[in-house]
C-alpha cells in the first residue's frame, strides 16, 4: 500500500474535489470523525467546512494547514469499507491525528478503489502537530497495515510492479482515451514531477508520451498538449489525442501549477535519499544493465534516452518510494547523462577485454571465489549484513564484488575508471 501525504492552503478546495467525487457517483464517505453531523444525512461544503472553522481561527502561523491523505492499496487487493474505515483510523492515530477532526472518502472512479482523507495539522488551540520523519512513519504504518490486512506489500515480489499504482496502457485491448485518462487524470496526486521532461518520463512507464504543441491561430499564440500511446518499444502508435479530450488534469495550465508546487515540496531529503541509491547501485553494478535492474529492485526506475548515434543525452530516475521524479542533471553534475555515458563507454571496453581473463577465472577451483548471495536491495550481500540500513554506504560492505584472489589488471583498470569518474562528479 502506498500513502500519499498533500499539504496546502485550501481546506475548501481539498474538501470541494472529494464531495464532487460524492455527487457524481464516483465515491462515498465513510467516516467522520469528530465532525458536526447532519441531521438528515446530507451535506454541503459549508457545513463540513464548520467542523474545522474553530481550529483555522486559532491558527496564527501555519500556512499549509490542510492534509490531504491519499491510502492506496494494491489493484490485487480487494478492501471492504469496513477495513478501510479501520485502515484509516489506525493510520490517522499512528500518524498523530487520531484526535482530530477529519473525513474518510472511498473513491471508486478507476479500477484501483482508494480512500482519501481531509484534515488539519492544526489542532484545538492553532499548534501545528509535528511532522518530524513524516514519510518514515507513514512507511511503516503502511507496512504494518498491510500485514494486518493481508494485503499486497509495496516494492516487494515479483508480482508487485515497483509501487506503480496505474495500469500501463495496453494499445491492443482498444479504448485509449479511457486508458490514457486513467493515468493523467490521478498521476500528479501520486507523483512529484518538476519539468515537461521528467514527467514525459514518469508517462513512459506506463506506455503514455506527451508533447507540446506551439503556433498561432488568428494572430495569437497558441499553447497546448498532446498524448500518444506507446507500444512495447516506446514508440508512438495510433493517433495523438488532444489533452483538452482527457480533462483539466491533462491541459498545461494544470501541469505548471503542479511542477511549481513539486519544486516547492520537495524536500533536500528526497534528493539525498535517491542519490545514496544511485551511488549504492554504481558501487555493486558491472554494466549499464546491471546498474538499471539493482535500482529497480529497490523500487527506482531509469528512463535512458539516446540520440540516433547511440549516445546518452538524457537520464532521469522515478524513485517510487518517495514518489518523485529526478532529472539527472538535477542531483548535481555528477549525475548527469554525460557523466554516465562515458562511464558505460569505459565499462563496455573493460568487459569485452576482459572476456578471455573471465574464462580463465572459470577454470580456477571454486573455493578461490567469495561466498555472495543474491540480496533484494543491493544485488550481492552477505547474511549478516542484511540488517543494515538501506541508505547506509556500502563501503562499509568488504568483498562486496565477486573477485578472484590476487588483484590483476582488469579490477585495477576499473578502480581508475571509478575513481576518474567520482573526481569528475565532485568537480
């Protein structure tokens, strides 16, 4: 299960999207806690607004006083009301906001049925409650809900896709519109994406890709989108499809407000945690190849593009545990497309020179190798050190590559390699 947490200014906004989902059909609401009830059992967005009007008049300091939490179990898992009610509870007191007033809403408009819950940070008196290691804690509850409820653990077996919540369009089973909207329209309550760019790579995933359409129509500018569905290959099939046919949510007004508040949100944390994965993965990783499945392992996907010459000119990673997307560039130039392209170059030349000594090594008795077994975050571990933190850096990690005794001159060509290539990321 996956937990989303929004904060804005805009209770009435927050409370508006959920009561709309309500009048259309598309959703219920299934608790209130300490709300002021309606004695006939309907309401309107004044009357849920009263619940919380004694807490924003004491509030003096906190501008984002509104939460806007979204559960999202797997599309495998089938939740009852009851238990989402439970779920929703359990993660509202472990998250502090137990005594709070608040609104559970189930949402059943696509095919993954959700709950989103609206509150306040404040309480009684206007303090804000602390959010100190927020995304931790919320980790952790959804681990702890899932094994109580039996459901679908997050990045975790192979039936599991990398915490990808949307179905990726499937040009073959007919109704694109319906396919593409179902991701476009609920992407940006999952996802923080900052550029056109990082978010045409969050589409990729799921076999969608957008462009920007610029002229002139009577005189006047004219600015807009068009989305394509991509076969298996990444490669646009079937006709575009306008953003203004999938909704608001597709249009570019939408998106630039949503890579201005993702600018705004991120935090450094984000950027520190997807950067030790990164560097954990090149530590442990021969090849391109290699270095792309250790990071999506741990729930970190690489989208690679590449000029008709082969050569990389961009790279951008969406890291699913913190559901954000990052520009290469954009962690620091050492991260940047250039700087993997010509590590893989150098790698590419090691292992094809390198293949005869690697035969030679197959003939050597197997007792000569280091014992490594295959561990779900890093690729090779040993059993005791499966208890370590998964941000903690590997050179603490001895013996960590397969190697033969004795050092010999491939594993000395690539030291330098390496070491040439952490010079040029710290410059």
């Amino acid at each position: 299960m996956i937990a989303k947490i929004g904060r804005s200014s805009n209770l009435y906004g927050a409370l508006a999207y959920n009561h709309h989902k309500v009048e259309k059909g598309q959703g219920q609401i299934l608790l209130m806690n300490k709300m002021v009830e309606s004695t006939d059992g309907t309401y309107t967005i004044s009357k849920l607004m009263r619940s919380f009007d004694p807490y924003l008049a004491a509030n003096l300091k906190t501008e984002k006083h509104t939460l806007h939490i979204s559960l999202n179990p797997d599309p495998n898992d089938k939740v009852i009301d009851k238990d989402f009610v439970k779920m929703a509870e359990e993660y509202m007191n472990g998250m502090e906001y137990g005594e709070q007033p608040y609104m559970v809403f189930k949402h059943t408009d696509i095919d993954r049925t959700h709950i989103h819950i609206v509150s306040v940070c404040v309480d009684e008196n206007g303090r804000k409650i602390s959010d100190r290691f927020e995304k931790r804690r919320s980790m952790n509850l959804c681990r702890q809900l899932e094994n109580t409820y039996n459901l679908w653990p997050a990045a975790e077996g192979q039936n599991v896709k990398n915490n990808l919540v949307f179905k990726p369009v499937r040009y073959q089973t007919g109704n694109i519109k319906h396919q593409i909207a179902s991701v476009i329209r609920n992407i940006a309550d999952v996802y923080s994406f900052k550029t056109l760019g990082e978010y045409n790579a969050l589409l990729s995933l799921f076999n969608i890709a957008v462009e920007k359409i610029e002229g002139e129509l009577h005189g006047k500018p004219q600015r807009g989108l068009v989305y394509f569905a991509l076969d298996t290959n990444k490669h646009k099939i079937g006709n575009p499809l306008k953003a203004s046919r999938i909704g608001k949510a597709a249009l570019l007004p939408a998106l630039e407000s949503h890579f201005l508040k993702s600018r705004e949100s991120i935090l450094q944390s984000n950027k520190t945690e997807i950067k030790g994965w990164i560097d954990n993965a090149l530590k442990v990783s021969l090849h391109e190849k290699d270095f792309v499945e250790k990071l999506k392992s741990v729930g970190v996907n690489t989208v690679i593009r590449r000029n008709e010459a082969g050569r990389m000119y961009g790279i951008t990673f969406i890291d699913h545990n913190t559901q954000t997307v990052w520009n290469g560039s954009n962690l620091g130039k050492g991260y940047s497309a250039a700087v993997f392209n010509d590590l893989w170059k150098n790698q590419e030349h090691l292992n094809r020179s390198s293949d005869a000594k690697q035969a030679e090594a197959k003939s050597l008795p197997t007792n000569q190798f280091l014992p490594l077994q295959l561990h779900p975050l890093f690729g090779f571990l040993n059993d005791d050190n499966d208890d370590l933190s998964d941000t903690e850096s590997m050179d603490s990690f001895p013996g960590l590559l397969p190697t033969v005794q004795g050092e010999d001159d491939d594993k000395r060509i690539f030291s330098q390699q390496m070491r040439k290539w952490k010079k040029k990321r710290k410059r």
